[in-house]
C-alpha cells in the first residue's frame, strides 16, 4: 500500500530585518529636514528569491495552493536573515 505525503509546513517561516526607504510629505524648512530611516522586521513564509529579492507571504491556502499577502524585499536593503521554523512534510 502507497502511503501519501501530506505537506504539514510547505514553507519555512523566516524573519528578515531590512531598512526600509522613507518619504516626507509637505514642505519643511532645510532645518528642520533630517533622515530616520525606517528599521522593519518581517515575518512570514519564504517563497522564494531571485537575484534580487526575497519573497513573503503571509497566508498560504492548501488546499487550492494559493498564497496572500506577498512582500519582495530587496536584498540590498535586508539586514538579517533567521529561519524561525523549517518547512516539514509527513
């Protein structure tokens, strides 16, 4: 008898620290401009990269295969990287 694989975690679960780009709406007297980039911490499941990004989602629907909630964050810009939880199957 066949036993069938049943997929318990199809992605691992990862957080990436990256420094995210900043904008400043309005106008602002030249002393009163100053930089504060915006340190982010992502959690979701690792779908994947490409030469430039990684890609997470944060909802993955088994049972038609579909993900939700999508971020591809620029490698330049990821600061740390840290598996949270391997993605496993029965």
């Amino acid at each position: 008898m066949k036993t069938k694989r049943v997929i318990v975690d199809k992605f691992d679960v990862v957080l990436i620290k990256w420094i995210d780009a900043v904008s400043c709406p309005g106008w602002k007297d030249i002393e009163e401009w100053s930089i504060h980039p915006y340190y982010v911490n992502s959690v979701g499941m690792f779908l994947g990269e490409d030469e430039k990004h990684w890609t997470l989602c944060l909802n993955y629907a088994w049972f038609n295969d579909q993900v939700s909630d999508t971020v591809s964050i620029p490698k330049r810009m990821i600061t740390h990287v840290e598996v949270l939880k391997r993605a496993k199957t029965l």
